[in-house]
C-alpha cells in the first residue's frame, strides 16, 4: 500500500493540464510566506530555485510539488488536497490570469496511512 502526501481534485487536474498545454512543465511550492498566505503556488519549471532546505512531497497531475522542510515539520502528519477555485491567488503563481486560484485543503494521516508514508526527498542542494 502506498499513501500520497498531496493529491488533487479533478478541477485541479484539469487547470493543471490546461497550464500545461500552455506553459509547459510545471511546479508547485506549497507557500508559507506573509504575501501569498499558505497557497499552492504554482510555477513554470525551473523558475523556483528549489534547494537542499525543500523537500519533495510528490506529484500532482505529473508536476513536482514541494515544501519548505521547516514548513513539512508542522505538515508532515497532514495529507494535502490541492483544488482550485474562482478568484486570483499568489501574486506570482501562473494560474491567475485565468480567474482561478489553486487552494490546500487538508486533513490528519490515520495511523493506517502514516504506517505506509513514504520517505519525502529533499532537493537538490
């Protein structure tokens, strides 16, 4: 049994292949910064500077998604749900232009799953 740390809705999933379709790869970091709150920005690959104090949570609709690793110590008992909804998110996160903003949404592991948790990789450093 394998348990995700982040998943995503199916509205998600299509605005992220729809990003795609028009940007190409993607990424995501879950934010924790006093400007854009705790949204899920979401960026062209590569143009976040992902280092050794990140860690890789996953992916959602094929596209990477990181965390701080200061930011995963609050998290790390939580299962990330990313979904979308109308309105203009983090200044600098790609999908604003379109009206819709990605949102996390969360809830606690069971002990069940936090047995079958895989190991989170840290980024490059």
């Amino acid at each position: 049994m394998t348990v995700d740390r982040v998943s995503a809705t199916e509205a998600a999933l299509d605005l992220i292949a729809k990003l795609v379709a028009l940007h190409g790869p993607l990424m995501f970091h879950q934010s924790g910064g006093c400007c854009d709150g705790s949204a899920p920005m979401c960026y062209a690959r590569g143009e976040l500077q992902v280092g050794a104090q990140d860690v890789l949570l996953g992916e959602i609709g094929g596209q990477p998604f990181y965390m701080s690793s200061a930011q995963f110590e609050y998290w790390r008992h939580t299962h990330l749900i990313i979904d979308v909804v109308p309105g203009r998110g983090g200044m600098f996160s790609i999908e604003g232009p379109l009206g819709m903003r990605f949102l996390t949404r969360s809830r606690l592991f069971t002990e069940a799953e936090e047995a079958h948790l895989p190991a989170v990789m840290h980024g490059p450093g």
